[in-house]
C-alpha cells in the first residue's frame, strides 16, 4: 500500500485563493485538484500492511499542540526557469511544521522509514512533466501575496492510490493535537 504523512488544508479562504491561482497561472502543468491539497510531512512509499499497523501506533504516540499556518507566496523546484512543482509557501508557522515533520520522522526511524531531504514546508499546486518554460515573471507577481491561514490540529496517514486520472487519497489514521 503507497502512504504518506499529511497535514491537509482544509481552509475554504486557502482552497479557493489556490484554485484562483490555478486558473490565474498560464502553465502547461497539470494543476492538483483542490479536495487533495496537503503538505507531505513524510512519503513513506509502498508498506505492507503489517507495518502499517506499526507506524499507526507509533504516529499515536506524538503529542503536538494546534498551531496557525498562513500561506504567502509562490514558488517553483527546481527553479522558475525549469519548473517542475509550483508551490504555495508558509510564513507563519512554518518552523512548527518544520518541527512536526521532524517529530513524525524521529517517531518512524526505529520502523525503518528516514526521509530523503529536509521537510520544505510547501503544498504542491501543480505538476509539470515536460519543459514549460521559463516562469520567473508569472510567479514572481505573487512573491508576497497572502493566500490565507488555516490550523493545523491534525495529521494523517494516508493511502495513496495512483490512477490514470490522478491519486486517489484515503485516511487511514487522524492522529488529533493534544
């Protein structure tokens, strides 16, 4: 089973400023539909099911406190001259996500799981496959643009399933904030 860590937006002000920019933006990408917009705290990839069960005790020992996130900016990885993610940036709060990625990561280590690269708290509004240009101007008009705040008072882990049409999410375990 493909599962993942997330923080979800939830926030109809976030979600809908998202879709703007989705419609806003001129780029030859495939924009993320809005019902799966998240942050990836942690990819843990293709877990049998046995070991699931472990990392849903261990995600159920972490004890962490709501926090506010506000969104501002958008970027592009590698780089705007050749886009393959555009994203949506955190100001506020952005260290305490750091933080609870960090604590997710220190909670699956002992099952096996490390991440790849340090947590860049981001959520991913496009995909782009082939070569879509140079973006630098389209984005750099939304450089300090506020798109909302939303809490964060939840993770989860997620099951992802990839389809012609796009992943198809599903939750397997809400951990709440004490």
């Amino acid at each position: 089973m493909r599962v993942f860590v997330a923080v979800e937006i939830t926030d109809n002000t976030v979600l809908n400023s998202i879709e703007k920019i989705q419609t806003e933006l001129k780029i030859s990408g495939k924009p993320i539909e809005i019902h799966n917009m998240h942050f990836t705290l942690m990819f843990l990839g293709e877990v049998e099911e046995e070991l699931i069960k472990r990392v849903q005790v261990q995600l159920q020992t972490l004890e962490f406190s709501a926090f506010d996130i506000s969104f501002v900016g958008v970027g592009a990885f590698p780089k705007p001259k050749f886009p393959r993610i555009i994203w949506l940036g955190v100001e506020q709060g952005k260290e305490k996500l750091i933080q609870l990625a960090k604590n997710v990561e220190e909670r699956l280590v002992p099952l096996g799981f490390s991440s790849d690269k340090p947590f860049s708290p981001h959520v991913t509004i496009f995909r782009i496959k082939n070569y879509a240009g140079d973006i630098t101007d389209q984005i750099s008009k939304y450089s300090g643009v506020g798109f909302g705040a939303q809490r964060v008072s939840s993770i989860k882990l997620k099951q992802s399933i990839l389809t012609p049409k796009g992943p198809i999410y599903s939750d397997i375990v809400v951990i709440n904030a004490k």
